[in-house]
C-alpha cells in the first residue's frame, strides 16, 4: 500500500453522483471537488440528500452511478489507505460511557495504529484537557462533539468529513466547535461540512452548495452565490386596509402581495427607500411594519425551491 502524498491532487473530487433507494433518488448528479485546505459546505434541508453524498464520499454507502476519488484514491482500489488519511464526525456518536475521555482517545489510537501521545494532542486541540479523567457519559453535548472531532484528528486526516456537527448544541457549544474547524482549515486540512445553518455555512466555508431534493441547485463562494440573483435588496411593507395606487419606480425589480402587505426587490436599498416613503407619505398608507434588508442565504434558497431552510427543518424534524 503506497502512501505517498501527492501535494497538488484534489482532497476529494466527486463526479455525477447518483444514489438510488429503489424508485426513490436521494442524490440526483451530484458534482463537486474540494481542494486542500479549503472548506466546502452542502447546505440544505433535512431529507435534502446531504448524510447520503457523504455517506458515499466515507464509503459507508456505494453510488448508484458516478465516480468519486480521496486524495487521487478510490474506495474499489485503496480502500485501507483512505481509512487512514481522512476523519468522520457523524450526526450521532455513541461512546462506552465509564470510559473516560483519555482511555477513549487511548482506544482510538490504537485502532489506527498511530502512537498513544496522539491522544494528548488531540485532548489539547479540542480544548478538553480539564474533562482527561472525566467519563464520557458526564459530558454535555458539545464536549461530546469536541470529543467526536478529537477521535476524528488522532491520524492527521487530510480530508475531515463534518455531517451536521452542531445540531442540537446551545450557541455557545456551536461556536466552540465553529472555532475548532477554523483552526483546523487554517493548518490545511480539507473539510466537507453539511449543515442547515446558514451561518455556520457562511462562516465556516469558502465555497457553499445549495441541495435540495437530492440536487445542487447552486453553488458558488457567498459573494458569488448573492451575485447570482438580480436583485441584491428586500423590503416587506406591512400595512392597514387596501392600496388604492401601486408603486412603480424604476428601482423595483419586481414585487410580490402577501397577506396584510407587499415585497419590493430592488439592487440597493438607498434606491428604493427614499421614493418608497415618498409614496407612502403621499397615498396616506397606514405602516405597520416596515422591513428592510440585504438579501441573505436564507432569502436565496426561498428563491430557488419556494420554502424558507427553517420552515423545512421544522416540517421534517
């Protein structure tokens, strides 16, 4: 088994993944690379086919159709030597619970043949040097996903699978957590990170892919995935009663009715604004609310599937 590691080779380079369950598509032509030191997000609902693509990529799960290599390797030929160049941090992951966090770090080591000080550095690099001697089950949750990570770094992986690694963590846990990942990108490890939080993809990653329904519906940095859509600006006015006469103006690129008030799109907010509350000053409009904002990942994905990432989490928890 050679382990040579070639500097320039892609960490991971999927092409046209399909991954069927009988009649139903989970992963619909799925292409995407990741290059070293660089973080990538897949951000999308629950169900979007997210755990899928990385269970493929961690070669849990086999592809329907399609072709994907790890650090210019494949599963079918060196199967061993990728298990020894990446880390996996589930959903969920279960530990002995009278087992403390040093003894199972220790365990670890031993499982990919690398030498038991490694368990020290991993303890340091997740920052649970005070929990050594504690038992795993006395952990909360996000010193339990500190740990996860840990186990994950004990071999150096080149390639760091992340799938959902802060759902269910209090904002505090999730930042620790968000800490250790930038620290990780910065010493050059690749990372794929799922997620349906969208600032953690916006902070985390350098490239972010939108999935929904088993597809990449747009990917691109966040600067590139903004730039993609007309209109860069949001306002909702709320207001009593009907409009007896639209707004019209050249710096609406389109608007849309809902219930009790009205959307307008427009490039920038200093254009749209001050002829706005013009309109409403000279039509004597009754305001109750009037919302103003840049246009976000959340608004984004709206535009693309017709449903808000909250609303879809919450429909399928």
């Amino acid at each position: 088994m050679s382990t040579m590691r070639i500097p320039n080779v892609l960490a991971l380079k999927a092409e046209n993944i399909i991954k069927k369950f009988g009649n139903f598509t989970a992963v619909n032509n799925v292409s995407l690379s990741v290059k070293k030191g660089e973080a990538i997000a897949l951000l999308g609902p629950n169900g979007a086919g997210k755990t899928t693509f990385v269970e493929m990529v961690e070669g849990i799960q086999k592809p329907t159709a399609g072709h994907i290599e790890i650090l210019g390797l494949t599963w079918e030929k060196q199967a061993k030597e990728i298990q020894h160049r990446i880390g996996l941090v589930l959903q969920e992951n279960r530990f002995l619970d009278r087992v403390t966090v040093f003894e199972t770090l220790k365990l670890f080591t031993s499982f990919y043949n690398v030498p038991s000080a490694k368990a020290e550095y991993a303890l340091k690099k997740v920052n649970l040097v005070s929990k050594r001697d504690d038992y795993t089950m006395n952990l909360s949750g996000g010193q339990r996903q500190r740990l996860a990570i840990a186990l994950a770094l004990l071999n150096d992986p080149e390639l760091l699978l992340l799938d959902e690694p802060t759902t269910g963590l209090d904002p505090h846990a999730r930042r620790e957590v968000w800490n250790i990942i930038k620290e990780l990108k910065k010493s050059g490890t690749a990372i794929v990170l799922t997620t349906h939080y969208m600032e953690e993809a916006e902070k985390l990653c350098d490239k972010i892919y939108i999935m929904f329904q088993g597809k990449i519906l747009l990917s691109g940095t966040m600067k590139e995935l903004l730039a993609s859509q007309e209109y860069q600006s949001i306002v909702d006015l709320h207001f009593k009663g009907q409009l007896k006469k639209s707004f019209q103006h050249p710096a609406v690129i389109r608007q849309k009715k809902f219930p009790g008030g009205i959307r307008f799109y427009a490039k920038e907010l200093k254009e749209i604004l001050p002829p706005l509350m013009e309109w409403i000053k000279k039509n004597q409009i009754k305001i109750e609310d009037l919302n103003c904002r840049n246009l976000n990942l959340d608004d984004l994905f709206t535009e693309l599937t017709g449903h808000k990432l909250n609303e879809q989490n919450r429909k399928e928890a």
